[in-house]
C-alpha cells in the first residue's frame, strides 16, 4: 500500500492554512511530527529544504509529519503577525495532528524562526527539535520555560547563531537538552543537508 500523502487546508485563527501531511514510507506510523517553517518575510516556507529534510529524517524514523505554511505565506490566509499569530497557527496544527492521531505520541520541531515557535507550542509533546535556533534575536526565556527534552541541531558556521553563542547559550540551560554540531558551510546547512537528516534520523526512536 502506498505512504498517505495529503495536500489540504486545516483551518486556523486566521483563516485556512496550506499543510502536507505525510505517513512513513514503511510501516504504520508510530509517532506524529509538527515541522515549522524559517522566517515568512525572507522566503521561509513549508517547501524551504531544511525543513524538507528535517520532515523526512523524521518520516523515516516511524513519524507522520505535518508541514503548514504560517498565515500571510503561500495560500495561507492572514497577515504576518511578527511570531505571535504564528504560534497560534501552530496549536491549531497540532489540535489537527492530535485529533488524527489521537494515541500517538508528539514531537514539535521547527527551524530558525519555526524553532522559536515550536518552543511556544510544545504542550502535550514528549520533545522539541530545534534546528538553527537564531541567538542572535536574545530570545532566551522561551527555551527556560520549556521543561522539555530541547534537541538542538546546529551548523558549525551559523550566522544567526554563532557557535560561542550557541555552546555559551546551551551550557547554561536547565533540564534534558542535547547539542548535535553538523560541519555546514552556513545557517541553511549549505553542503550538509545529508548529514543533517543522518543526525535527524538518529535521535531517539518513537516508542514501538
């Protein structure tokens, strides 16, 4: 049988908001997966190719991944809200993810700006995946009330988030976390999308 793949609109705060789902290729999924996009002002989309990856090194792990395009993106409805309506956007996701696959177990994740909103929205998930976490912004305090495994998934040559600042900033962080470095030429993991998804892949399994 073939894996489901779905291109639809889930309703959110602001209106109808564009999403793929997609079951693992094999198998039964065992886990579901929010993935949120970067930054909606400079081109981040649910098409953008980290979060690409990070959705299929998940898929690949047993999750069913959801990717949306927040309000004002693409077909999505709205306007850009600076960070605060997209958080909204993202519970209603999950509320969609919970209500399909109601006896899975949750993981949220998200990249540069979507890591900041996945922080905002992880209630009811076991784990929240945040690749190229963007220190530059100082927002901190999202990541110390978050009292969730923080899996942090960084380029070694990340503009938006040094590397003095990144191991200064996990070092300091309170309760489970964990810091995966991929050697990547830049922010967007340029040269090392496959090692990404070879870390992605690698982190703990969902339950069996």
């Amino acid at each position: 049988m073939a894996r489901r793949i779905e291109s639809f609109f889930l309703e959110g705060p602001a209106g109808r908001l564009e999403a793929v789902l997609e079951e693992p290729e094999s198998g039964p999924p065992r886990e579901a997966a929010l993935v949120c996009h970067p930054h909606p002002l400079h081109g981040g989309t649910l098409h953008n190719k980290v979060v690409h990856r990070l959705a299929r090194g998940l898929r690949r792990t047993g999750c069913v991944t959801l990717r949306f395009n927040f309000r004002g993106v693409n077909l999505s409805a709205g306007a850009h809200d600076h960070g605060v309506g997209e958080v909204d956007d993202a519970r209603a996701a999950i509320s969609f993810l919970k209500h399909r696959y109601p006896a899975l177990p949750l993981t949220v994740a998200g990249f540069s700006f979507g890591s900041r909103v996945a922080l905002q929205c992880h209630q009811g998930a076991r784990r929240v995946l945040l690749a190229g976490f963007p220190t530059v912004n100082q927002q901190f305090s999202i990541l110390d009330r978050c009292p969730l495994p923080r899996i942090f998934l960084h380029s070694t040559n990340d503009a938006l988030g040094p590397r003095p600042e990144m191991e200064a900033l996990f070092q300091r962080l309170w309760g489970p976390k964990q810091l995966h470095w991929i050697e990547a030429a830049d922010h967007f993991f340029a040269g090392a999308l496959d090692a990404f998804e070879s870390v992605v892949m690698s982190l703990d399994q969902p339950p069996a």
